[in-house]
C-alpha cells in the first residue's frame, strides 16, 4: 500500500465515519433519555434516501404512505389514552401534533411530489416527511412500554426492525436507488483528489455536532433532556416530563438519521433493507462511546470508518466481519471498567 492509496482510503474512511457519528450521536442522544436502543434508527436514514431518489424522479415516495398510517394509529392510541384518563383538554393537542401536522407534511408531500423542484427543496420535503416517524414510532411502540426493562425495549427495538424492513419492501419494492450527488466539486490535496462530496460530509457532521452542544449547554429544552438522562425521577420531580422529552429527543434522533441518509445517497446504492447495517455500524461507534459520551462517540465512528475503509482494501468480502469484531473487545473492556449496578435503582 502506498502513501497516496492510504491517503485516499484514510478520506474515504473519515467521510464514511462522519455519517457513523450522526447516526450514533442519534443512538446515545436516544437511549440517554428514554433508555431505548432504536434499533430502526438505520432503516429511518434509509427510508429518507429512498424518499429523495422518488421525489428526484418525480413519483410519489411511500414514506406518505407510512408517515399517514403511523399518524392515524399514534392518533387513536394517544385518543384512548386520554379518554381514559378523563383529560379531555388533551384532544386538541394530541389532534395537532399526532393527526394534522403528519397528514398536512404528507399532503404537501403528495401535492409536489409530480413536480421536479430544485435539489434544496427536494431534501428540504424528504426531511420534514421523515421527521414525524420516529416519534409516532415512540408514541404507538415505546411510549406504552416506558417502564419496562432495557432488554425488554431492545427486544420490541429488533421487532420493529423487522416490521419496518417489512413496510419497506411494500412502500418501496425491492429496487435500490442512489440520489444525484449533492455537489461535483473535486480539489487536489497534493496528487491527492478530494470530492465535494466528502467535504460536504464532514462539514455536516461537524455543523450538526456543533449544534448538538449549543443545544444540550445553551437551551433550555437541551438541559431538560440532560436532566431526564441523568435521573428521570429527579427531573419529574422538577416539572420535567419524562414523555415529552422523550419526543424531542426522538424528533432530533429523526433529523440526525435523515441528514444521514441524505448524505449517503449519493454514495451508496439504497434498499429498503439498507439501514441495518449502517445502524449497526453506528451502533459500533455507539458502542465505544458506551452509550453516554457524546465526544469518543464521535472518535469511535470515526474509528469504524477508518477500519471498514481500509478493511475494503485488503479483504472486502471481511469487511463487515473486521468491523463487528471490534465489538467484542469493546464489550469486554466495558464490562470489566464499568461498575454494575441494579437496573433502574432510581426509577
């Protein structure tokens, strides 16, 4: 391997890693809150992808579709609830932002979807019909189960999988698409090219961290959720609800996943069942982090990037194996590093 291969692949490996770190800032930002590892954050990035190439070709994306379904049922759940509880003041509310902000983002959708728009509106649409999924998902998956044990969410976390590969295939069919790249801009470092395209990458992974810790140090939702992550029943006791924040955390892990996906379009050929395996890579970094630093969250994605893209070079059919073996080591050293405590003691 020469200089210049391994500083091409070193590229490669980073503009891949800056995608791992969204998707896994998403993972810990989630499971920090609300204790869920969401194991479909994957098939979100991958569902927003699929949802660009349809509007680029100017069809009707079947997010609509599924964004419409999940509105009605999240609806009716949050209905029941509130019917039960006897807070009848809740209903409009729970119409707004479980009913009339879906449908209307996925009427808008379907009123433009036959019109070639430009590219910025293009991702602008695949991004707010993605947003609502992840916390309809909460509402009508997680929500019920709140108390429940971590291995118990997990579990119902890899069911969803399954049912969203499922929804997938019928909304999308089996055809993989690939988005227009986002720039064709190439510069040279040295006898070194590096694409637009890769720039563009990691500029937006580092915007997006950035704006992760304005939000978490400046805002005041940002410091509702840190104190919901660490100790729910504390932040409770504050006035802090635990369900709300929840949401928001699901709302930002939905825009994470779907820069994501927009971002990995153009690089990579996507399936309706593409987003397993780049949740779980993300999920490796996740890992690394141990679920809580947001900071060696970032290295270890990077990390995996860099070890798939040079994995690639000397083995591509072991790639996938060399990157999950990581897993193994990791775990040991967290199992032997971390004090073991009863599940939920302040719960």
């Amino acid at each position: 391997m020469t200089p210049d291969i391994a500083a091409i692949l070193a590229l490669d490996g980073i503009a891949t890693g800056a995608i791992y770190v969204l998707m896994a800032l998403g993972f810990v930002l989630i499971f920090a809150v609300t204790r869920v590892v969401f194991v479909p954050f994957g098939d979100i990035a991958a569902f927003t992808a699929l949802t660009l190439a349809a509007l680029e070709l100017g069809r009707l994306p079947g997010t609509v579709g599924l964004v419409i379904g999940l509105a009605v049922l999240a609806t009716l759940m949050e209905l029941y609830s509130i019917l039960r509880a006897g807070s009848y003041e809740r209903i409009p509310r729970a119409l707004l932002f479980y009913l009339v902000l879906p449908v209307a983002i996925a009427g808008l959708v379907w009123i433009t979807s036959g019109t070639l728009w430009p590219m910025p509106f293009r991702i602008a649409l695949a991004l707010l019909l993605i947003l609502p999924v992840a916390p309809l998902l909460d509402r009508i998956v997680y929500r019920p189960i709140a108390d429940a044990s971590v291995l118990l969410l997990l579990t119902v976390s890899v069911a969803l999988h399954f049912a969203l590969v499922g929804l997938g295939l019928l909304f999308f069919g089996p055809d993989g698409a690939r988005t227009e790249s986002l720039t064709d801009a190439m510069f040279m470092l040295g006898n070194i090219p590096i694409s637009g395209q890769t720039i563009l990458i990691v500029v937006a992974a580092a915007i997006f961290c950035g704006l992760l810790y304005l939000f978490f140090d400046f805002t005041l939702l940002g410091k509702a959720l840190h104190a919901t992550a660490l100790n729910r029943t504390g932040a409770r006791l504050m006035g802090i609800r635990p369900e709300r924040s929840g949401t928001i955390a699901y709302l930002a892990g939905s825009v994470l996943a779907g820069v994501s996906g927009i971002l990995i379009a153009p690089v990579n050929t996507i399936f309706y069942d593409s987003g397993f395996l780049l949740g779980l890579k993300a999920f490796v970094g996740a890992i690394i982090g141990g679920l809580i630093s947001f900071p060696v969250t970032a290295i270890g994605s990077i990390f995996v990037g860099l070890l798939e893209s040079f994995a690639s070079f000397q083995s591509s059919a072991f790639k996938e194996v060399i990157v999950f073996s990581v897993l193994i080591p990791v775990l040991l050293w967290r199992s032997y590093t971390f004090q073991h405590t009863e599940e939920d003691m302040d719960e």
